[in-house]
C-alpha cells in the first residue's frame, strides 16, 4: 500500500480533504448496480442507508436492496467500529469485492458516505465505477457550522431543506437558524400569537442598497409553524446536522416589540418613520415592523420585569422544540440610547451597583442564562455579549474579527469563530461590479479557504476552548433562492475544507483542482453556485515610458483556459488563448474570458490600456 500521490488525489477530488487516502498497489475499480446489496448491520445506521439510496434514486435512477446479512461480495456494507474514535471518525475501504465504511458513531458511517457520493461521477449517465482506496477520516472541530438568515428574507421550508443537504453534503454538522430580527419574526409562539400574526409581516422593503432609492410598498413576511419546525429539525437530524435557534435580544427587537409594544422602554412612542419608509407606515402610527435594515434604538426594555416573563415564555417553547444543547440569544448591535433615558432601566443600574448601560446589558443577558442553564441548555451569544461582563456559562460566536474569540477563550470560555473578515457571505465574492447587489466586502474562495479557526495567541490549553467555526449568510439583500445558493456556493466548499481538514493538509492549488468535479456535483444537482473564481483579473504593468506594458491573467480557478482580444472585440475559443504573460506595444482595449468545453464562464474581463 502505498500514501496517495497529489494527481491521484486530485483526481479522486474528495472535499473536505481527508485525513489520509492510501491507494493499493494494484488499481481497479468497484462497480456499484442496481444488484449490489446494501447492507445495514445496525438499526440505528438507517438514515445514512435511506440517504444513500435517495441520493441513488436522485442522480442514477436506481435503489439499492438492504439486507442485515452480510455476503461474500458485490455489497456495500454499513457498520461501526469496535473501537470508539472521535465523534464523526470513519474508514473506508473500496476493493474488488465490497465497500466498506465503518464509523467510530452514527455520524462517522454518514460522513463516509458523503465521501463513497462524491466517489462516484458527477455524470448521471457515467458507470458508477469507484476506485480502489483506503480513507482513514476524522473532523479537525466537533462544531462546524453554517447560519441562515431567515428573517430579512424568508425562504420556505423544501429550501431549508436544500439548505440543510448542502450543509450534509459538505460534511457540515450545525444550522444556525436565525428566526428574529427587526424585520420579522419568523417563528410560532403558541403562548404569544401575536409574534406572527403582527411580527412576521412588514409593510414593504426598501429597494436598493441602504438606506434605499425608495420602497416596494409590498406586504411581506411569513414565519415557521411548529409542526413545521419539529419536520425541518427531524430532517436534520437524519443528517446529523443540530439547528441551533437565535432569539434577538436585547437589540433587533422591533418585530416583536410591534406585536407586544409594552416590551419597549417606550411604548406609547411610534416606530421612527424614515425617508424610505412604505405609504402604509408613513400613513400611521404605532410600532412597525422594520422595512430597513441597521441598527435601531427601540430594544427590549432591562428594567420591566414582565419582558423577562415574556422572554422566557418564548424561550420555553423554543427549548421544547429544539433538541440543540446551544440556544443562540443574538445579544448584538443594542443600542443604549432608550436605556440611558428610560426610568426603569435607570433604577436597575442604581439597585445593582451596575457601572453602565453595557453593564445592564449584561444584567440582562445574565439574567436569560440563568434561566436558560435551569432548563439545562447553554446560552450562545455575539461577541458583545463580552461587554459588561461575560455571562458565567456562555458560549461566545466572534464575529468582530477575532479578539471577541481570544478574550472569551482566555477566560476558558468556549468560542465558535465566525470573523466577518473572512465567513460573512453576504460579502461580495468577486468585483463588485461583477457581482449582485451586496452589504459590501470583499470576501474570495480563496480568503475563506485561508482561514484558520484557531489563533495564534491562544495557548495549547486555550486552544481547547475553540470549539469550532460558521460561516453566516445575512439576507438584506439576498430575496430568492437562487441567490441564497449563488452567495453560499462554492464558499461553502472552502468553509467545510477550514472546519474539517487539519491546516497541514491544505492547498490552495490542490484545494482549486479538486473544486473542478465539485462544480460538476454542483451542476448535477441545479445548484446556482456562483462562477466568480472564473471570472478573468487583469494586471497591467506599464513602463515608465508608457511605450509599452506587460499583461497578465489570472483566476481562482484550476488550469483554466482564458481567451482574449486586444481590439474590443468579444472573446470567444477563435480568439488567441493565454499562455503567459504578454507585452504590448499599442494602445488597446483588451478583453478576457475563461472557457470551459467550449464556453464561456464568468464574466468577460475589461481593460483599456494606453500606450504612448
């Protein structure tokens, strides 16, 4: 047996990168038909055995029979490892007989199928032919995670769905459902009806960036019955993936407070109408659900009891449903103007010796970890839930960069970290001018997929306390699910290769090459991930005399095959194709493209060079 070389690797293309991939001397492949048996040693290994034959059934047209009996030959067999490994550890052997796959729990036998999957070809009319190998794999983190933004936008329950068979396919193990926010509330209350009949809806968006051209004067909303909630999380957890809910609080809180105005600090004070605001609300007064999107001043109040009792009634139903030891509070963004001039909230600074009103947000935020540890869950918050004062057990998210997530850690803390700098998807992936509107940034495949989750200043023991890493997906400028799909893929790859595969093992070129199937996979499934890596940069270097200029391309693809002209005209696989570096000796108007079988991908790249 011998250790996989790179173009062998490359050419098997598994992501995340396995831990090791051994290939024996002798090459050959095991065929997979509509014959091969199934075979399932456990009851409890079921889903992953229903997932592979839907998968089967999806792409190939065809099922696999199951049996408990195992057989000589042409099987896939299903089973768990004698000795226990690391949650999510699995080994996979592909012979001319059998594939086997053995995980150390549930988990490792279905993340060992997701990698047989992408063993397979990406063609549905291909012979499901898979090379003989050898994968010894664990996760690096036990937390990997992706959050969706459900609130600015909301998205049905068959894309949940999808969303969630992204994240299993990507070996991703956490969904970070974010179901309140300042312009709607998106999950039923039964104690409360009231945060879905009034919370869930805004009477229109505003159109364009913030804070807008004007407003789409569209009623607009929905939210998540609890039977539905309970089928989405049960979904889930067939693919061992734990949706973990976010309920906004102190701050993005005005859906609920427009549905219970007595949780504000004032409640008798209309919701500000802004420039852009609908017709509806400029034409009345009262609390608004938000139709912008920021920061706004109007929060729960810290100093009216009867808001922590609504709170944790909310909280209950929350708890019951959701199986996830973490209960995401938000804690982010509070502004602290209404808490300054609100009596109440004056009264609890003075009553508990409290220096401030960053204080008082950690009374608050206290406060609903106490009651949410009673009920034996652990409350998980933004990184400003460290302002204040740390809550005792919580959880910290950094989304600020990294210093929320080393100061937490510090104080033996755990800590998943998500810095904006490099895991907010809702960042532009490519030019600005290339891309859909976005909130700004500028985030590459390549930046994701640079990222390292554990910071340098930690030591090895505070290193323990990261217990991993999620991307998150804000959707104020994301409406459809199509576009939900462009600004998630193919980052989701990089954040699955930064959450799963230990740093010494990562490439970037290798990490591109193997991308080229997974586009294939992508394809395969209608996925409308986004060809940005593809699309052509330009350096120009001009003499100092300007005569003349040396060109160079470049993309964040594999190889690609990029064609140009130099007179404005547009490229096509007629045009010259770029081999190197070029000089030019004209002024030109120069125009590049990459090329795929024979078309076009990406966008076509513009450059105008004068040359004296």
């Amino acid at each position: 047996m011998v250790l996989i070389s790179h173009q062998t690797f490359a050419q098997l293309s598994i992501i995340p990168k396995p831990a090791e991939v051994i290939m024996p001397s002798t090459t050959g492949s095991f065929v997979l038909t509509p014959q091969t048996i199934l075979i399932v040693s456990q009851a409890n290994l079921q889903p992953s055995a229903d997932f592979l034959n839907e998968y089967l059934k999806q792409l190939y047209g065809f099922g696999l029979k199951t049996s408990k009996k195992p057989i000589a030959s042409n099987a896939v067999y299903l089973g768990l490892k004698k000795d226990k490994g690391a949650n999510g550890e699995y080994s996979m052997d592909v012979n001319k007989e059998s594939i086997s796959i053995e995980g150390a729990d549930e988990s490792g036998v279905f993340y060992g199928m997701q990698t047989l999957l992408q063993l397979m070809p990406a063609q549905k009319d291909a012979s499901l032919s898979i090379p003989f190998v050898r994968i010894n794999d664990a996760p690096r983190y036990q937390y990997r995670g992706i959050m969706l933004d459900v609130s600015r936008h909301f998205f049905p329950v068959d894309f949940v769905k999808k969303y969630i068979d992204y994240a299993a396919f990507h070996k991703l193990n956490r969904l970070h459902w974010h179901l309140t926010e300042d312009q709607g509330w998106r999950i039923e209350i039964k104690k409360y009806p009231q945060l879905t009949q009034k919370g869930a809806w805004r009477n229109g968006t505003i159109i364009g960036n913030y804070p807008g051209t004007g407003n789409d004067n569209k009623r607009y909303g929905g939210f998540y019955t609890q039977k539905e909630i309970k089928d989405i999380i049960q979904y889930a957890a067939k693919r061992y993936i734990t949706i973990v809910p976010e309920i906004e609080m102190p701050g993005h809180a005005s859906a609920a407070i427009a549905a219970f105005p007595s949780l504000s600090c004032f409640p008798d004070e209309p919701t500000k109408i802004f420039k852009n605001a609908s017709q509806v609300s400029q034409q009345s007064g009262g609390k608004k659900v938000q139709e912008t999107w920021g920061v706004h001043d109007d929060v729960f109040c810290a100093g009216n009891d009867s808001v922590f009792t609504v709170l944790q009634g909310v909280l209950d139903e929350v708890m019951t449903l959701f199986p996830s030891q973490y209960i995401h509070i938000g804690g982010d963004e509070c502004p602290k103007s209404n808490w300054k001039k609100c009596a109440r909230c004056q009264k609890v600074i003075k009553d508990n010796n409290l220096k401030d009103e960053h204080e008082l947000q950690s009374y608050f935020i206290q406060r609903i970890e106490k009651y949410i540890n009673s009920k034996g869950k652990t409350l998980v918050g933004w990184d400003e839930i460290l302002e204040g004062g740390l809550a005792p057990n919580a959880v910290v998210m950094s989304w600020r960069g990294e210093k929320g997530g080393i100061e937490a850690a510090k104080q033996r803390h755990d800590v998943i970290m998500t810095p904006n700098s490099h895991l907010y998807f809702d960042h532009f992936q490519g030019k600005p001018s290339d891309e859909p509107m976005a909130i700004g940034g500028y985030l590459t495949l390549e930046r994701v997929y640079s990222y390292n989750p554990t910071p340098a200043a930690l030591t090895a023991e505070e290193a323990k306390h990261v217990q991993g890493v999620q991307a998150n997906l804000w959707t104020e400028y994301i409406p459809t699910t199509e576009k939900v799909e462009y600004m998630t893929m193919p980052r989701l790859a990089a954040l699955s290769e930064v959450a799963w595969t230990r740093p010494e093992l990562k490439n970037w070129e290798d990490f591109k090459q193997r991308m080229e199937q997974q586009y294939q996979r992508y394809d395969a499934k209608g996925i409308n991930y986004a060809k940005s890596v593809y699309n052509v940069r330009q350096t120009i270097v001009l003499e100092s005399s300007a005569s003349k200029a040396t060109v160079t391309f470049a993309t964040d693809s594999f190889a690609p095959q990029i064609y140009y002209t130099l007179d404005g005209a547009e490229p096509n696989t007629s045009a010259k194709l770029y081999t190197k570096p070029f000089e030019l000796r004209k002024s030109s108007i120069i125009k590049a493209a990459t090329f795929k079988d024979g078309k076009q991908v990406g966008k076509t790249s513009v450059q105008q060079v004068v040359i004296n």
